[in-house]
C-alpha cells in the first residue's frame, strides 16, 4: 500500500459542534504531518510527529488537536472551529525526518458555518 | 525563518512549448528542494527533487536546476502537454528538519 488516506472527503460542522480527521498510511513512514490549504495558496503546515511524537506546533489555535494513536494513524480533533477555518485539510507522511519525499492524503474538504 | 518566492504566478503556453518555473530561497542552510504538482481538486504529488549536492537533475520531459550561491533553483517542463495544465509549487528545507516551506505557486496553462 502506497498510499496516505484521510477520511472524511467533505466535513460541514457548526462552531459549537467537535469533530474528527483522520489519517491513515501503511507504508512504515515516521513521520507524519497535518497541513491547512486555502483556495489558491500553498499547503501550510501546522503539525509534524515524528516517531508518534509531536515535534513541530507551527503555533495552530488550541481549536485544533492533534493526535497520533499509532505509527500509521494521525487525527485532528475540532472544536469551536471559526467559519475562517475553512479549508483543505492534508495529511501527509515521509519515511523519516528531512530528506524525504512526503505522500499526501486526498484531504478533507472541511466548512464551518 | 525560511522565506521562498516563487515566480510567475500564471504561466501560459502552448503545447510543446517549454515551461519554467523559478524559485529563490533566503535560509543558505537550505539543502532540499522538491517540485509539487496539484491538479485542480486533488493532493499535492512530487514530481522531482533535487538535493544540494548536485546541480541539475532530469526526468524525461521535467529537469531542475539549482544554483546554490544564487539561491535559486528552476523547473523545466518540455514539450508541455495539455495534462501538464496544474498549479506547481515549489518548496524548500534543510535535510534535519521536517518543515518544508513552500512557494507562492504557479498556475501553468498547457493550450492545445
């Protein structure tokens, strides 16, 4: 399996509402990363783990959490989410730390209301 | 930190023209520089990579070129295709980290 997957494609939640991404990827990768995409602007990184340790907080609103259960799992738990968090929400894993191709998801298609 | 510009924002040719694409970056610890490409909708895929120890690097129809005391590296596409139409983004890091910074962006337009 050469491939990251997220689930869901789309996600709408209202601001009070809490919510769940999730990311998978079975190819052994380390190192796994949460990133934020607004129309027409470049992937923007929020979290890095690597060895299912969080080693990067790219300074994200405590609204955002993020988890790493296991080597291959990553969720981004959601609460009182702003309409202005709408986006693309990409996950992606490397092999190891720096040097390395990252795989993208698919992304989650996130709008708050 | 880490600051990389992209240029043009747009870029539109016609089929089996050549493309580029260039990139400056300001960190000179900078040590790996990969190409993405994303289709309207779809995820982010590598297309090439280049590390700082070499200069050029070709895959077919795509080669980058990285020119390290300038700080500058490029993307070249041949004999573009009208499936080559996507945004390209290029982006850039040091080897020990995992933070990749990317470009602004290009919107390349392939007319048949």
């Amino acid at each position: 399996d050469t491939e990251v997957t997220q689930t869901p494609k789309h996600l709408v939640m209202g601001m009070t509402n809490k919510k769940s991404l999730k990311c998978e990827q079975h190819m052994g990768h380390r190192a796994m990363y949460w990133y934020k995409q607004k129309a027409k602007k470049p992937p923007e990184l929020m979290f890095v783990y690597s060895y299912e340790k969080l080693s990067i907080n790219e300074s994200v609103p405590s609204r955002f959490s993020p988890e790493c259960p296991n080597s291959s799992l990553l969720n981004l738990h959601l609460h009182a989410l702003q309409p202005e968090d709408s986006a693309l929400y990409l996950c992606a894993s490397s092999q190891d730390k720096g040097w390395r191709e990252q795989f993208f998801g698919p992304g989650t298609r996130l709008t708050v209301l | 930190g880490e600051n990389v510009e992209q240029h043009p924002s747009t870029l539109s040719v016609q089929e089996g023209d050549s493309a580029v694409i260039k990139c400056t970056y300001s960190d000179s610890a900078s040590n790996y520089f990969p190409w993405y490409k994303q289709e309207l909708g779809k995820r982010p895929q590598l297309i090439i990579d280049i590390r700082s120890n070499v200069g050029e690097k070709k895959d077919q129809r795509i080669a980058v070129t990285l020119n390290k005391t300038a700080k500058h590296f490029s993307l070249h596409i041949t004999e573009t295709q009208p499936e080559d139409s996507a945004v390209y983004f290029c982006a850039a890091s040091r080897g020990n980290t995992d933070k990749l910074i990317f470009g602004t962006g290009t919107r390349l337009q392939v007319f048949p």
